[in-house]
C-alpha cells in the first residue's frame, strides 16, 4: 500500500532547510492519494508519528532543447509533491543507513 502512494523522496536545498528547521519531509506522491492516505503510508513505512501532511500539485512545464535537425519540443508531466511534518524529536532515514 505505502510503496504505490509514496514514490519518492525529494532532496533539495529547500527539502534540507525543511527538514532541518522544522522537522518536515518531502515526497512525490500518487496523484490521486489525499493526506490522510498519506500520512498512513508514511507512519507504516518508517514507523514514526506525522503531525501534519500538507499537499501542492506541481504543474506541466514546457521544456525545448535545440538539436541539429532542430528544435524539440516536449513537457514534463505534473505531480504531487506532500510536505509530511514529523513530532518532535522523530526523523526519517530517507538516505538509507549506511553504518558498517
């Protein structure tokens, strides 16, 4: 269930200022998941408890690139991108933990 609503973790500058001021996440998730869908899905796959889910869908952009036959034009698809806010004092091991 939690594999088919969050996709994939995002990281960023903005993601890491989140992450580290305020103690929330970001993932792309399913378009078609809500927050509540979410926030199970985040609390079953890391085992933590989410206070808030806080969701935005990103608009297609148009993207073209000049070759030598010419100009190519194409887009990128939207997608929903979830702010998941943590209780204080829990994180998440995104990088996956790599102690030897």
């Amino acid at each position: 269930m939690s594999n088919n609503i969050l996709i994939k973790p995002i990281i960023s500058e903005k993601s890491e200022k989140l992450t580290g001021k305020g103690n929330q996440y970001t993932f792309i998730v399913d378009k078609k998941a809500n927050k509540i869908e979410i926030k199970k899905a985040v609390e079953l796959m890391f085992t933590t408890n989410v206070l808030a889910v806080n969701t935005v869908v990103m608009p297609a952009k148009l993207k073209s690139r000049n070759t030598r036959s010419g100009v190519i034009r194409g887009s990128v698809s939207s997608y929903k991108k979830a702010y998941v806010t943590l209780a204080e004092g829990e994180e998440l091991d995104i990088y996956g933990s790599s102690e030897d």
